[in-house]
C-alpha cells in the first residue's frame, strides 16, 4: 500500500529492449492493455489497465485505435476500460472463457455498452463524462500516466491511493453498468453471489460482503440521479 500511495514508484521491468526499434515508434504514450491469463483462484476474469507507453509480452495485449494518430482514442478508452473491469461484463466473460487463457476470439465476443449509450444525460453531464473522471481519480496515481491524465485535460498532480475511496468509486462504476446493461437491484444481487472470492476477501476485512452492499446502494442513488453522494456503509 505504501508503494501504491508514492506516486514517483514504479515497477521494474524484468526484460529490457532497446527504446529506439521501429515497433515501438508506433507505440502510443499510454494504452489500455487486458491480462491473457484467467485462473480460477481470481477474483475476476477480465482483467484490465492503462498502461504508459512501453513494449508488452504476448500475454498483455493491448486494445488499440486502428488509427494511432486516432483522436478519439483519449475519449473513449476510459469509458471501454470501466466496461471492461465493470462485475456485469465479467459475469458474461467467464460463460466464455473456458481455460487460463483469455484469447482474442473470446474478447471480441464480449458484449460491450453501445458508445451512444454513454452520451445519455447522468446529472449535470452526461454518462461517459461521469465515467471518465472516475476512471481518471482510479488511474492516475503515478507519474507515468501523465500523459494519460493530460490527454483527458487534466493538469493537475496524481491522485493520492486511497483504498476507501477506490472502493466506493469502483462501487459507482459498477452499480452504473449494471443499469446500462438493463439489470435491476435483483439482477445485480444474483451476479455479485456469483463472486465467491470477491465475497470471502470482504467477509474477511469486513464481516460482510461490502463490495455487494456498495453496488446496490449506489444503484439506489443513481436511479434518483444521485451521482455526489458516499455512502455510509
């Protein structure tokens, strides 16, 4: 927890390539990149980053613009990552994914939230501008995405780690997929059961499955288009 709340820290890469090779001049300053590897001790199926611009292995793909001069890229990568790490879509990947391995194959088959659907009006904004500053305060907690956090027009310092404030900004984000996806509070119940290590590691910390209490209170509060408000569970 320490090293995640310093924001100078970084992880040391195990293998080093020469910065200057023609692949990675077509390398953008940051990416999303989703982990290849789906093991049944995981909390979660789909796992997925921002990630600074840097040379990756076979087992962290990453999801790219067609274009890499694309200048919608910075406005809807935030919006595909918080889709892709939301409990819902997680719920249908592990119907698909029958091994370690999560293939290309099976990603594109994932059922991903229509881009019109994040245009709808969410408070004094809309849907995608919601998610974009959550994805924005869970993201930026380093240096090296600062290119990141600059292209979504923020100039300010990396967000302090703050594991109660992520918990109840992810709890946002999912209770929100939850709804794009057309699921009620019944709905989301019957998923987050689905979840027994997420459950267990709650129980462990907190003597009940928070995460899940989290969800449907916000679900709560964002149907009476409540978008401020943390909840005190």
């Amino acid at each position: 927890i320490d090293e995640k709340k310093n924001p100078a820290w970084s992880v040391t890469p195990q293998f080093w390539i020469e910065k200057d090779i023609e692949k990675l001049s077509k390398v953008r300053n940051w990416t999303i990149a989703f982990r290849d590897i789906a093991r049944a001790t995981d909390s979660r199926t789909i796992i997925s980053s921002i990630i600074p611009g840097c040379a990756a292995g076979n087992k962290l793909p990453l999801l790219l613009s067609k274009d890499m001069d694309d200048q919608h890229y910075p406005k809807y990568a935030p919006l595909l990552l918080a889709n892709l790490n939301s409990f819902c879509l997680d719920f249908c990947a592990r119907s698909k994914v029958q091994s370690t391995s999560v293939n290309w194959y099976l990603v594109e088959q994932l059922p991903l939230i229509a881009p019109p659907r994040f245009e709808t009006k969410l408070g004094n904004g809309t849907v995608a501008d919601f998610i974009r500053s959550e994805v924005l305060h869970l993201s930026y907690t380093a240096h090296d995405l600062q290119a990141f956090a600059r292209d979504l027009g923020y100039e300010g310092e990396p967000f302090v780690w703050n594991p109660e404030d992520r918990r109840h900004r992810m709890a946002r984000l999912d209770a929100l997929f939850f709804q794009l996806y057309g699921l009620n509070r019944d709905d989301a119940a019957y998923v987050m059961d689905t979840f027994p290590i997420v459950k267990a590691d709650d129980e462990k910390q907190f003597g009940r499955y928070r995460t899940k209490e989290l969800i449907l209170g916000y679900m709560n509060a964002l149907a009476a288009g409540d978008i401020d408000s943390v909840l005190a569970i």
